[in-house]
C-alpha cells in the first residue's frame, strides 16, 4: 500500500474519464478499509481535497446517486477536515453525520468523533440533544431514558476518551454557556476523573455550582458514583442550604460507597497485578465475614466489569449468604473444582 502511494499522482477530472482518488476508487467505489490510517501517517500530501474523494462519494449518496455501502465507507475513511467541511455544506450534510455516528459501531467512530472540532460536536450534540429533551417530555408517564446519554443515539460518547469529554465540558459552558447539556457528561465521566473534576476542567467554583446544579436531582447521584468528590461538593455547597442539608445527610451512604469501591478496586488491582481470573474459593475467602449487602454489591461490580460471570456472582451470593457450602450441595464439586 505504502509503495503504491508513493508512486501514485492525484488523477485530474478530465473530459471523457471519471474521478479517481490516489488509490484507484471512483465515486461508486467503496473506500478500502486502511485508507485513512495510510493518509494519517503520510501527513506530506498537501491538499487532501485533491487525492481524496470521500466527500463526493457522500454528497452523491445525498442526491439519491450513490449506495449506503460506499457512503458509510467514505465516512469512516475520510480525514476530519473532510468531516468538517461536508457535515457544514447544509442542514442534509449534518444529518448524515449524525445519522452514521449514530448506526456505526463506539469503536468504529471513536477517532472520528475524538478528531471533530467542539464546534461540529455541539452542533450535533444541540439537535440530538432537543430531540431527547422532546422524547422524555412526551414520555413522562412510561419509562423514559433518564438521561441523553442513556439514548442508544449517543451510545458512541461513552466510548471517548475522558479527556475529550471533560474538553466538551469546558466548551459548552465558557462557549455556549450551556449548563443543562454539560452536566449531561458527568453522567459518562469515571469516578477517578469525578473525584479531581476542578483538575481535569480547570474551572472555577462558581462554574462547577452552576454545573452540579443543572443535573437537577441527579446531582446527589454524583457523591455516589464518586466519593472521593463528597467533601469538595459540601465545600461549593456551604451556602447553599438546600443542597448541602441534603449533601450532609448523605454522608453514611457515601462512606458506604467509598468502602465498596475500596475492595472492588482491590479486586481489580489483584487481577491486573496476577494476571489470573479470580477464583470462587478466593473470592469467599477475601469476603467472607464482611455484612452480606455490602458483598453483593461488590459481586454485582465485578459482574458488570465481566471480571465474574452471571453463575459465578450468583454462586457466591448463595454461598456467602449461608456460609457454608452444605446449600450448594448441587454445585460443591464444582466449586471445589475450580
């Protein structure tokens, strides 16, 4: 590939002959599944409107003249100021952006989505996000999503990176000043990113107030999710009786939490450092004795990281429960097994 594309000129649109880009395909053509890993790594060539033709490979596919196959290919392959310039020609252009980030894979547009200018995102970020808005006002008396991110639309966002979120943050509140939509990221932001948040962002108290408070009810969620903020949040909050009476009546939950993620994270750390899947036997030892309701949110943590399976977290929760293997006769040879 690499030798092909030095060898090769941009084809010129000439009368009688058919675009091409610099490998060959014409705008019917898909894109081959490299090409953008091959044009990131050979930043020399200067004008990429001129050795690639993704962007009319996507603007036929606009006018009814070219398959959905080619379309999405050129979308997934084409630089991001091909992105940019095309999702920005109209309002038709920025629907299919949002349309093939929506349908694609997180993994498949995660470099995309991270290489888009803020601008771009918070155009995308501001319909999709009214649209939530108009699906949970309609959806008030059924189950609803609870909030944009929980959307299958926006699914692609929890696959980038913390530091592009915490980016957009900064963005939608200096830019736009738009607290409701930034605080929706805190929602998708890890507990470790959480709990240094002002670090990360770099913004001033009355911005992280202002921030916190347009989550709503969901802001005593954020104290759960990461405890180590818990402390920061009263201090914010100290004036703000409401919210910090609230705060401060939390403080037995939040210890609780804090003493679940100590030992799930121990957990993980043993893993990461041994290298070896967790055994039933080791598990119950490491938490036999602790009180029951504490352990099974411990097992439902590790489950939702997949570091137990669904059988293994509910053989431990009877074996804990009992503390003996006598219950599980069914079963005991092979725990004893593993």
């Amino acid at each position: 590939m690499s030798s092909k594309l030095e060898k090769t000129t941009p084809a010129q649109n000439t009368k009688g002959s058919e675009r091409k880009c610099f490998l060959d395909t014409t705008i019917n053509h898909v894109c081959p599944s490299n090409c953008r890993g091959v044009l990131k790594e050979n930043k020399w060539m200067a004008n990429i409107n001129q050795i690639c033709i993704a962007k009319h490979k996507l603007r036929e596919f606009v006018f009814g003249k070219n398959t959905f196959t080619t379309a999405i290919t050129a979308f997934q392959q084409c630089q991001p100021q091909i992105i940019e310039e095309f999702a920005s020609e109209n309002d038709s252009t920025m629907d299919l952006i949002r349309y093939f980030l929506t349908i694609c894979e997180p993994e498949e547009v995660k470099e995309i989505v991270e290489s888009m200018s803020n601008e771009l995102l918070f155009k995308i970020l501001e319909v999709d996000y009214e649209n939530f808005l108009n699906i949970k006002k309609t959806s008030s008396r059924v189950k609803g999503p609870i909030n944009y991110f929980s959307m299958k639309s926006s699914r692609y966002w929890k696959n980038i990176s913390q530091q592009k979120l915490c980016e957009m943050i900064v963005y939608l509140i200096k830019e736009k000043t738009m607290y409701t939509l930034a605080a929706q990221f805190l929602m998708i932001l890890s507990p470790d990113i959480i709990s240094q948040f002002n670090k990360y962002t770099n913004l001033n108290e009355d911005d992280e107030r202002e921030l916190f408070l347009a989550l709503e009810d969901n802001i005593y969620n954020i104290p759960l999710i990461s405890p180590k903020i818990y402390q920061h949040m009263l201090d914010i909050f100290k004036d703000n009786f409401e919210v910090f009476f609230i705060l401060e009546t939390m403080g037995a939950l939040v210890k609780r939490r804090a003493e679940i993620d100590d030992i799930t994270n121990s957990f993980i750390k043993y893993y990461k450092k041994s290298g070896q899947k967790f055994s039933i036997q080791w598990i119950y030892s490491e938490l036999y004795g602790l009180e029951y309701e504490l352990v099974m949110e411990v097992l439902s943590q590790l489950a939702e990281s997949q570091y137990i399976t669904t059988s293994e977290k509910v053989t431990l929760q009877a074996l804990l429960k009992t503390g003996s293997l006598e219950s599980l006769s069914d079963i005991k040879l092979e725990i004893l097994n593993q």
